[in-house]
C-alpha cells in the first residue's frame, strides 16, 4: 500500500485509516511528496508487487501514473487500485469506488478472503507533453475556466477545510453562476489557444474552457461529452461567447449535449491526438503546470490502458 496522510479527507482521520489499512496484509509506506512517491513505487515494482493499493487522491494516482509510464514497462507494472482519500478523487468515482476510506479498505480486505468480489477494469491515461518538459501523465486535463477555478479553490476553499463532492459542488456553482453573470476577468478570465484536432474547422480563437479526459464519467457522474468517434480521448471545449445561456451549460453539464452546435461555440469528439498552442495555466487531476508557447505545442494523447482492480459491482458500473 502507498499511503498519502496529507490527501483530502485522510488528514483528518489518518489513525482510523491506518487501523483499517494494518487489516490488509502486505506492506505500507507513506509517502507525502512526489519524490517519496517515486521512491515507494521504485521499490514495489522491485520487490515484484502484484497489486499496489493507492490509498490517496488524484493528486497522489498522478503521480504513481507518472512515475510509473517513466520508468517502467507497462508489463512490468502491478494492478493498481484507488482508496479515495483526496477532495475530489475523480478516477476512483469513474472506476465505481464509493465510499469512506475505511469502508473501501475494508471491502478490499474481504476481497482478499473471497467474500467481496472483485474485478478488473481497463483505462487509458493522459499524456500530456511539450518539448524541454517532462512527461505528465493523468486522467483529467483542463485549461482556461476549469484550470482557473482549480487554482483559485486551492489557494481559498480548502483552507475551510471542505472536501468531497461538496466541495466540489461549491466551486463549480460559483463559476457557472459567476459565467452566466458575465464575469470574464481575472478568475473568471478565457483562453486564448490554437487548436489542432482532426475534425476542427477554426482552430484558432478565444476559449471559454476545454477539458480533456479519458474519464467516463466525471464529478457528479457528469458525461459532458457526445462525440461519437471510437477513440479514447474525450475532448469538449466552450468558445467564449458574450451570453452563455443557462439551458445550453445545462445541458452540457448533464451530458445531454447532442443538440448543441459548433456553429454555436460548442465542441465534443473523441480523439487520439490533441494539440493546444497556448501561454497559459492548465491542470492536470489537480495539479497546476504552465505553458508557454515557445515550446511549441502542448501534445495530449492516450497511453495505456492500464488495469485498475475494483468492487465487481463497482466494476459493472464502471463499464455501463
């Protein structure tokens, strides 16, 4: 187990999750930066663990993921599974694991003694390069509105101490309320980038926000996309318009989104390749990275799958 007492919601009751973690047989290290991160994995991978226990959030999975597409083949690597323990944890939400870290830790020790069952469930990852910087891997991507309200909920809502999916609920209703209000300065400010997609018509403009992710399903089981293309990379963006009506953001919030045009503003397609020339913030499960255009394109594509364990019900309705 790889164990982050820093993460979100593990802060506050780390004791109670270490006993519930000690229930699981195998080792536990803590790890509290990317550097420990790194090293832990390092020595899972040699001391030829199968199954490697991310007791954390997002923030924490990004970087097993990174470290991990950076040293090792994907043969190499173990099965990996999520305890979510950070704010948001938006890859255990999509894998179907639910619930209080305790109570996952001890779904998976039953797991174990064959009285929970269990399954395996695949998912591509983010790639997100651009030369003279390291590799980022990850499962949500987003620039302009989204990265901005990350950024500002870091600095501002967590210092209350709120976490979970009301948290998560706080920022977003302030950002939507502040957009249809009219906001387009500092926090709410758009993007200006260059777009290279295949099935792109314009690609140079000014950007409400665009999101990408491999991800089935995002906070509040959210689909906002409706691209129909097979590919696993999942991308919508918003241009900036003057009015954005409420019925057209809800309906992208719900994933009803089929009937809202590009002519419009409005853009989702599933792809294998993503370009963005940009001078801006984007955040990747959370983390914040800059870009600037003198290193060329910002170039996402999927890498993987890689195998997740999980509930088999959670796994059923990871794959719905």
């Amino acid at each position: 187990m790889l164990f982050n007492p820093l993460s979100g919601r593990i802060r506050k009751r780390k004791e109670a999750i270490r006993r519930a973690a000690e229930e699981i047989p195998g080792a536990c290290r803590e790890v509290t930066n990317a550097r420990e991160i790194s090293a832990s994995v390092d020595t899972f991978v040699n001391d030829g663990t199968d199954l490697l226990i991310i007791i954390g959030g997002d923030g924490t999975v990004q970087g097993v993921l990174s470290h991990l597409f950076a040293t090792q083949p994907l043969a190499k690597w173990p099965v990996l599974t999520i305890v979510p323990g950070g704010t948001t944890n938006m890859t255990a939400l999509d894998l179907g694991i639910r619930g209080s870290p305790e109570s996952v830790l001890r779904q998976l020790s039953a797991s174990f003694q064959k009285d929970f069952p269990s399954a395996l469930v695949e998912r591509h990852v983010l790639c997100i390069e651009q030369a003279g910087a390291e590799k980022v891997y990850g499962m949500f991507f987003g620039v302009g509105l989204i990265a901005r309200a990350v950024i500002f909920s870091q600095s501002r809502i967590k210092r209350l101490g709120i976490t979970g999916e009301i948290y998560s609920a706080l920022i977003t209703f302030g950002y939507v309320a502040g957009f249809l209000l009219g906001r387009r300065q500092g926090a709410w400010a758009p993007v200006r980038m260059t777009i290279t997609e295949k099935t792109l018509s314009r690609p140079h403009g000014t950007y409400a926000f665009l999101f990408a992710s491999t991800l089935d399903r995002l906070l509040f089981g959210m689909r906002p996309y409706w691209g129909g293309q097979p590919e696993p990379l999942h991308v919508t963006f918003v241009r900036q318009q003057r009015q954005l009506p409420l019925r057209s953001v809800l309906r992208l919030l719900i994933g009803r989104g089929n009937d809202l045009k590009d002519k419009d503003g409005y853009h989702s397609c599933n792809t294998d390749e993503l370009e963005l020339l940009i001078d801006d913030d984007y955040i990747v499960d959370g983390e914040s990275y800059r870009a600037t255009s003198q290193g060329g394109p910002l170039r996402i594509t999927p890498a993987g799958p890689i195998i997740f364990l999980a509930a088999e019900r959670a796994a059923a309705n990871a794959k719905s």
